[in-house]
C-alpha cells in the first residue's frame, strides 16, 4: 500500500503532462518556424559582382557609405555628363542581386541628364553583411544612400529619385511614404504584399497554421509588421509620383499586384505594362522611354527639352 502511495505521488498529474506536451510541441513549431524563415527570408546566396560578364563602367566612382547597424554599403556614382548640380538617382536591386545588374538602369538615366548611385544592399554584391536581410533593411540601406546623395555637391538635393526592383522597389516605396523630400519612385516588378507572397510559397511544405507561425515569427525576426513596409499598404501613403512598370510574362511576381498597387495610390500612379517582359527585365525603362521622359518631366527631374533617343517599344500604358 505504501509502494502504491508513493509511486502515486511521483506520477506526474495529467494535466501537466498536457501542458508539457504542449510546451514542446509549441517549442518544436518555433525551430520549424525559425528555419522556415531564415531559408525563406534570410540571407540570399551572395554572388560576386566581379562574375558578372558586364563590367563596371570607367566613368563609376567606388562609393562607400555607413549603413544603420555601423557596418559599410557600397556603391558605385556615375556623373552626368553636364558635371554640374543636378538630379540624381539613387537606384537598389533586387533580392538576390547586385549593384551591376541596375547598370541598365543607370545608363538611361545618365543619357537623360540624371547622376546615378548604384547600390549594394547589405548581404549582397561589395557592400557587408547583415544578420537578416528584409524590405525593411533594404529600406535602411536606401535611407543611408539618401543621407549621403543629399551630402553630395554635385547632387540638387530637392531632385532625388528613387529605382529600385523587385524588394528594392518595395523598399524604395517604404521610404517614400515616409519622406517626403523624394521627389519620384520608379518600381520594377514590386510585388503588393509580402506577406501573401510569403504565405502562398511556404503552403506548399507545410500546413496552413505554421505558415502563420511563421510570417508572425518572420515580423518578429525583423522588428517590423508586415502591414508597416508592404507597397499595398505604403503606397497609399505616398504623396510624390509613382511609376510603376511590371511586365505581363513575369512569373515571379504577377502583373495582377502592378493594377492592385496602382489602386491603391490615392496620388494616381503611372502604370506601364511591358509586353513581353518577364521579372527580370531590367532593361524596361529603355523600352519605355517616351512613357519614362513624359514621368521625369512631369516630376520636375528633367527639362522639357529632353527628348526621346530612340524609337521606343509600345508597351501598355494606364494612368
């Protein structure tokens, strides 16, 4: 009788093992969630920018600019032509990319009187490292591009564009519904909401409610709500102009997210639609370019003298 008692008072009651059970289950979903985050919306696998078969021009000038966190962006500024103060524009990559791949981009802009800084986000391209990269450390690091343009002699402070692509058009339009010293953004292929995009990638490995468990773990890893920094949500914050341009054949990011941003700006952005572009096309605003001189001009970053180079494609257009 006394084996009995004693082996009763050392059972555990059942209720604790219910809440220890539940303990590690809840422990166990939040290493899944942390890996699940991390391969999802980590670090990218960082490519050498000296790899890249497009060299950098002779006319780019190493730019080396504190970040948020102490540690070193990089970028490369190429001047127009005219040498004098001017506009400028700041323009960031996309998840996974670097500085070169915006060379495209910088070349149209330098023909339209426009200094360009090319830049590395942290964790990509010659800039450092960071712990985790995200929209809103792209934001950070275009926030740093900005503080050193505006310090720059050369650069009509009151005249500054933002280009980003894909992450780095999202996080250029985060930045500009806060500032709003931004006179222009110009987005390639930005998805609308993070979150959703996240979601739909993470539903094919596992069920529904640890995709939740994880987009709440992915806000809590980068400080940050997703309704905070997704374009759906900032977009409607923007009081400058906006161009967006996405292409109708991306397969990453559908042009159905371009028409839901532009309803949702309550300034009325310029939608161009490019035919035969995919996510990755970068050389859109050379296809564009009557549509991108008509923004520039409208925005009061180029004179009204600047005319068309060439004959462009003639993509969709929606205002």
């Amino acid at each position: 009788m006394l084996a009995k008692t004693t082996i009763g008072r050392l059972m555990m009651p059942r209720r604790w093992v219910t809440a220890i059970g539940a303990v590690v289950a809840s422990c166990a979903a939040l290493v899944v969630a942390d890996l699940a985050a991390k391969r999802e919306y980590g670090r990218p696998q960082r490519r050498d920018p000296a790899l890249r078969p497009n060299a950098i021009p002779d006319d780019a000038t190493d730019a080396e600019i504190p970040a948020v966190d102490g540690t070193a962006l990089r970028g490369w500024l190429r001047e127009a032509q005219s040498g004098r103060t001017g506009p400028a524009a700041l323009v960031i990559h996309g998840w996974g990319g670097t500085a070169n791949d915006m060379l495209p981009v910088s070349e149209v802009l330098l023909g339209l009187g426009m200094h360009v800084l090319l830049l590395d986000a942290r964790g990509h391209g010659r800039s450092d490292d960071c712990a985790v990269c995200s929209m809103p450390s792209f934001a950070d690091d275009v926030r740093a591009g900005l503080a050193w343009m505006r310090s720059a002699p050369q650069v009509d402070s009151s005249r500054i564009l933002l280009v980003g692509h894909s992450v780095g058009a999202g996080a250029c339009l985060f930045v500009a519904s806060e500032d709003t010293e931004i006179a222009a953004v110009i987005s390639l292929a930005s998805m609308a909401d993070p979150s959703a995009f996240m979601a739909q990638r993470l539903d094919r490995y596992m069920p529904r409610a640890m995709t939740k468990l994880v987009l709440r773990y992915v806000e809590h890893t980068i400080r940050h709500r997703f309704t905070e920094f997704a374009p759906v949500s900032t977009i409607a914050r923007i009081k400058t102009p906006v161009l967006l341009l996405h292409g109708r054949r991306d397969s990453t990011v559908p042009v159905s997210d371009a028409y839901l941003l532009r309803e949702r700006d309550s300034s009325g952005a310029t939608l161009v639609v490019v035919p035969d572009g995919d996510h990755f096309s970068i050389d859109s605003l050379e296809t564009t370019r009557t549509d991108l001189i008509h923004f520039l001009r409208s925005s009061g970053l180029i004179a009204p003298t600047v005319a068309p180079l060439m004959a462009p494609a003639t993509p969709d257009s929606d205002t």
